[in-house]
C-alpha cells in the first residue's frame, strides 16, 4: 500500500496545510476562550467566596446578639402570674370551697409579687418561705400552719403548700 501522490499537486497541498493551519489557530482559539472564561468562573468564585465569608461574619454576629437578647430577655422576665395549690386537704376532711378560699387568701398576700423580676424574686425565695411558713389561716374555725412544698419561679410563680394542724 502506499500514499498517494498529493504532494505533486499544489490544490491538495494548499487544502491539507490550511486544515492543518486552521486546526492549530482553531486550537488556539479555543484554548484562549476557555481560559478567558475560566479566569472569569475563577475570579466568580473567589467573589463569592468572599461575599459568603462576609455573611457568614455578620451571621455570627447577629447570632451572638440575639443569643444576648434572649439572656436578658430572660433575666428580665416578669413574674406575670402567681398560682397556688394546696396538697393535703383532703388530709382534713376540708371541702373544695374552703381550699379555695385559702388559696385566695394566701394568693392576695403575694400578688404584690407580680410585674417583679423573676432573678428579684428567686433571690429572695428564703424570705418568700419564710413569710408563707409563717402564716397561720383559720379554716372552718380551726387553725392551720402552712408548710411549703415547693416554689416554681417562672413567669407564672406556682407555690404549693401543705397544710400542718396547730
């Protein structure tokens, strides 16, 4: 087999060399567009990159405050409710209407305690037990001591007493 003799005539020489010629400047070409656009995606990315750094700043800083909102919020809260309950009244034989009238009672002497900061509150909740251990109510003509069970501090204060026969 041999090649066949193109290089005598001038025609297929000129095409061969000019689809060589083009091959090499359509290369070219290709090999300087492709870089131009990824210079372009590189320098997209690194923007982007950098725009996200910064968001990613400022959202730890909008975190950071809003976590210190919150504690404050928090550490200011107010006592908006106070609730009480006593346990053992079935204990003595006492009604449902006369629990209720000492709860009342007892909830008339600490509603001053509302609109009050909760740390205010809790910082004083040996004097509040205190004052609720010695309260003596009369139910049914009979004398009774208080005792406390346990004091919720949120923002609605549950206290839940025992009642002890004098």
């Amino acid at each position: 087999m041999r090649v066949p003799p193109y290089y005598r005539e001038p025609g297929w020489q000129r095409f061969f060399a000019g689809v060589a010629i083009g091959g090499i400047i359509g290369w070219l070409v290709f090999l300087y567009m492709f870089g131009i656009l990824q210079e372009k995606q590189i320098q997209k990315i690194s923007n982007q990159k950098e725009v996200i750094g910064d968001l990613m700043d400022r959202n730890e800083i909008w975190e950071e405050d809003y976590e210190k909102l919150n504690e404050e919020a928090e550490r200011k809260l107010k006592v908006q409710e106070v609730q009480v309950a006593i346990l053992n009244g079935s204990r003595y034989r006492l009604d449902h209407l006369s629990i209720a009238e000492a709860e009342d009672a007892i909830h008339d002497d600490f509603a001053s305690l509302i609109a009050k900061d909760v740390e205010t509150i809790y910082n004083g909740k040996a004097l509040l037990k205190k004052s609720i251990e010695n309260k003596v109510i009369e139910i049914n003509k009979k004398r009774y001591k208080l005792e406390v069970a346990e004091i919720l501090f949120y923002t609605n204060m549950n206290i839940e007493v025992r009642l002890v026969r004098l």
